[in-house]
C-alpha cells in the first residue's frame, strides 16, 4: 500500500512539473492580451519568406547576430531566420502581412506599428518571462525562479539581460560588470561596497552571485547555500567548527556581528568593539560599562583590539581551558 501511494504521488509529481516546450505550445493570444488594445497574434501562422524580417528590422538583427541565442537559434533553425525570430515574438505571419501592406501605402515611412506581434517592450513581466521560461526553466540556476523573491516582485529577466545585442561575455547581463546588473536596484549594497571594510567585489575577486543566485535561491534573500552560516562557510572554513566550547551568536548566524555587504570596522564588524561585545555582555566576569577618557587609566579595553586582546578565540575554541575562549 505504501509503495502504491509513493508511485502515485510521484507520478502526480510529475505531471505537475513544467514542461519544456517550443515556440508554437506557447499561448501566444492569452500573453498579447496582457497588453491593453494590443492586436491578437493568436493562430497568425508562419510567415512565408523568413528573410522579410530584414527589410524592417536589419540594424537590430545585425546586432542580435553577435550574441550566444542567435548563435544557438540558427543552429536549430539553419535558414529559417523567421522561424528563430518566432521563438521569442510568438507568430509572425499576421504582422508581416500588415508591415507589407503598410509599407504599401506608404512606401517612405520609417515608421510602422508593431501589430500582430508580441512585443517586450511594454508587456507585463509575467508574460515576458514566460516567454523566456519556455527554453530556460530547465536549466540549473533558473530551477527555483517561479515562487522567488524576484518573481514575486515582478522582475523581468530584461531587467538584468539583453538579448538584442551583446554587451557582456557572459550570460547576456546587462553590463560588462555583474555587480552593476545588481546595483540597479540594491543601491543601498552598492554604498556599503564603498566602506573601508568590505568583501573583495571592488577588486573583481567575486561577484554579487557568489553568494546569491538571483533567479532563486536555498535559503533566505536568494542565498545559493540553506543558511547565511553556511554562505560564510564556503570560504572561512575555520570559522565552521565544530568547537569544544561555542559561541553562541556565532553559531546562531555570522550577521550578529557582521555585515557581509560592507562596514567602516574591521573585519566587517557591524560596531567597533567593544561596544558590539556589550550589546550582550554587559556584567560578566568583570565589569562591562563603558569606558571614556575619566576611567581608561591602564585598561586595554578600548586601545587595540579591545575584548578580543584578550578572548582572541571569539569564534569558538577546542582547547580544553578554553570557555571564556582566551585559548
């Protein structure tokens, strides 16, 4: 019996995953709906002579020519400009027949409406990322989009790529810089970044995706790993323990004393010591208050590295003698 309910709830499974499907499943007429007034391109059929995209839109498909999905596109459609051009702009064969007899009446003009066609540049997100969803939700990063931080916000995948041209060499991001594609928007990120004391995207030795993926991540804020802990990890392995003696809020999350996006105390500190240490050690062992320039005399609590000159271990410490984590 249970073996019963395992196949049928995996086969349930099954049927409700996406499926990879091809320019044509994709219901055209219900995402030109999106738009108000927008022609229907539903059943438009294929246009006749695939080179007649050229006499309109020459410049543009010159620079699409240059990017990895013209590339990919003519390797599955050798020939068939029109039919590649399909796989994103739904049916073509309507909007040529109106072109052509626009261009007709008015052989001179430049300027001609896009009807009959799906457009993106004032389609909803949702119906544009459909689009780009047909041939990319397979793909490994791009797994868990649907029900993202993101998708959820409305963002377009226009909004961090650009197909029409290149101007990265990597996955078509909108600036040669992957950390300005984010800085788009987190412009908050992008001050901290600007901190004396911040991760190494300044220098170019990692990117935003580093730590994050932006189509979806395993854990909070888009993070590739489950946890904030274990983003850390994957760099300051000897941070990870485990440890004879734990420290309590570092096993918890890092971001209790640290700001991993930038901060004016080293080593990222969110204050400087030992005023960070007092948010939670206030009368312990020796007394905590705030020392200010009446009551230093001989202390080191504020000269050097404060607390830490003395509880060096702040991290966790596997020596036997270690719990005030001196050793």
């Amino acid at each position: 019996m249970g073996s019963r309910f395992l196949l049928l709830w995996v086969l349930g499974l099954i049927c409700l995953l996406p499926s990879k499907s091809g320019a044509g499943s994709l219901p055209w007429g219900e995402l030109q709906a999106d738009l108000r007034g927008a022609p229907s391109i539903a059943d438009s059929g294929n246009p006749e002579d695939e080179t007649e995209c050229l006499l309109c839109h020459k410049p543009y498909i010159e620079k699409f020519s240059t990017t990895r999905h013209a590339q990919v596109l003519a390797a599955s459609h050798p020939g068939k400009l029109g039919s590649a051009c399909e796989t994103c702009h739904g049916p073509l064969g309507r909007h040529l027949k109106n072109m052509l007899a626009e261009k007709k009446k008015s052989p001179n003009s430049v300027q001609s409406k896009p009807g009959f066609v799906f457009s993106f540049k004032n389609s909803p997100a949702a119906s544009k990322n459909r689009v780009c969803l047909q041939c990319h939700e397979s793909a490994e990063r791009v797994l868990l989009w649907r029900g993202s931080l993101h998708d959820n916000l409305g963002i377009s995948c226009d909004k961090c790529h650009v197909v029409s041209q290149r101007r990265s060499r990597q996955h078509l991001l909108a600036s040669r810089d992957p950390k300005k594609v984010c800085f788009q928007c987190h412009r908050d990120k992008r001050s901290k970044m600007m901190r004396t004391s911040h991760m190494p995207l300044r220098e170019g030795k990692m990117t935003c995706s580093s730590c994050h993926n932006p189509h979806g991540g395993n854990g909070p804020n888009l993070l590739n790993e489950s946890s904030i802990n274990l983003t850390c990890f994957t760099c300051h392995q000897e941070k990870r323990g485990p440890f004879v003696w734990e420290h309590m809020p570092v096993r918890e999350n890092c971001a209790n004393c640290h700001d991993p996006h930038g901060s004016n105390f080293r080593p990222l500190l969110k204050q400087k010591l030992p005023f960070l240490c007092q948010q939670c050690h206030m009368q312990v062992f020796h007394p905590g208050d705030l020392y200010d320039g009446r009551k230093l005399g001989g202390t080191s609590r504020l000269g050097g590295k404060s607390c830490i000159n003395c509880h060096s271990q702040v991290h966790g410490s596997n020596h036997p003698a270690g719990a005030k984590f001196q050793r």
